[in-house]
C-alpha cells in the first residue's frame, strides 16, 4: 500500500482526505501543521505529500523547501487559494511538483494524484525525460516528467539538433511538471529559437501548467495545442 502524507491545520479537511484516499487504496498519513507534518515525514518518508500553504507556524511553503532538501524526489503538491497563480509560482521555484487549488475538486485532486504516480513510475523506471524524433520535416521535442535543472542539457542538445531555420514541436506529456529552474530553462531556449527564426508550437500539458506557462510568459513565444497535429498544423500554414 502505497502512503500518502497530507498537511493541513483543518482537521475536517484532513478527516475528507483520509475517508477519500483511503478509499483509493493510500495509507494516509496526517499531519495538522507544517512542524509535525516535517516529523512525519522523516519517519514514515511517505512520495507523495499534500500541504496546505496557509497555516499557522510553518506554512507550506517552508514545509515544501524543508521536504525537498531531505527528498529531492518527493512528489509535493501544494494546495493553494482558488486562482492563486503567484502562489504557485513560488511554490514551482521551491520545487513543488503539482499544485491545487481550494476548494478541492475531485477530478483535480484525482488528476494531480495520477501524474504524481506517473512521474514516480517515471524516476522508477529510469526513463528519459527528453526525447527528439523527426516527421515530415518537423522535430519533436517530447518531454515528461519533472522538467528541473538537471533536464537542461538534454533540452539543450535536443533544440542543437534543429535546422536554423526549423520547425519544432515542443510535446509535453501530461505528466510533465515544470519548476522554476526548468521554466527558466525553457523561456532562454525559446527566446534563442525566435531570435534563429525558427518556429515553435507546443502540445499536450496539463491545465495547470497552461495557466502557468501563461502567466510566466512562454505562450509568448509559442503557443499550446491540444494534439501534436494541431500543432504541426499551426506551424504549416
């Protein structure tokens, strides 16, 4: 049985969270602040994590950077206020891998949970984040998983591979979780790809990361598609 740490100061909240994930199969660990929740999990070094950033004493955001630094490969996912895209941003740059919003939505807690597992599976299964494969003149960049720093030189050497000027499909897998180092990443290599004259569009992604990818500025330089076909449509006009 796979367990599953939830940090909230609400003890209704962490009651729900307990019934609900309990029912998926997760042995669910509580925690009611930031300070006991950092003890349970250095005892029981559960994957996946969920913490509530707004609490009294250490908010999730300490929490956060606290759990990273004992497992960088943690899956935290931070709940944040409904709309509350700064937040996230902050919660990116220190690493988290997912967030949600309040009031928590079944299907989104269920969406932001599956990834978790994918990406784990993922780092399990030791499989390359970054690929390129080519198809009717056009590259493709696919990406998964975390996209951290230590993805920058397979991205770099894949957008090396492209033609100045080229066409590319950057294709993320709904999976893919982006932080702020990897979002820093991707905004220099887009910016050199415009200023080459080569023309990229992305696919794929979870709705989180649209909104993000959005508010950090990366649509400016390429937009989203739902299918890489819409994609390579776009880009052959």
């Amino acid at each position: 049985m796979s367990k599953i740490l939830v940090i909230d100061d609400e003890k209704p909240t962490l009651s729900m969270f307990k019934l609900f994930l309990g029912a998926y199969g997760y042995e669910v660990l509580t925690a009611e602040s930031g300070e006991e929740g950092l003890e349970v999990f250095q005892a029981e070094r559960p994957p996946i994590v969920l913490t509530d950033i707004k609490m009294p004493g250490m908010d999730g955001l300490q929490v956060l950077k606290r759990i990273k630094e004992i497992d960088p490969l943690a899956e935290v996912i931070v709940i944040t206020g409904h709309g509350d895209m700064d937040i996230a941003i902050k919660a990116l740059n220190l690493n988290a891998t997912d967030f949600i919003n309040k009031p928590i939505q079944k299907t989104d807690l269920d969406a932001a949970l599956r990834r978790a597992k994918e990406r784990l599976q993922l780092i399990q299964d030791r499989e390359e984040e970054v690929g390129v494969r080519e198809r009717d003149g056009v590259t493709f960049v696919d990406v998964k998983g975390n996209i951290t720093a230590r993805s920058e030189p397979f991205l770099v050497a894949a957008f090396e591979r492209i033609g100045s000027p080229g066409r590319v499909v950057l294709r993320f897998e709904d999976n893919s979780s982006i932080n702020g180092a990897g979002i820093a990443v991707l905004i220099q290599l887009l910016s050199d790809s415009e200023r080459k004259g080569t023309a990229v569009a992305m696919a794929g992604l979870s709705e989180n990361f649209r909104k993000v990818f959005d508010m950090v500025g990366i649509t400016r330089f390429a937009a989203i598609h739902d299918t890489e076909d819409e994609a390579v449509a776009a880009l052959t006009r």
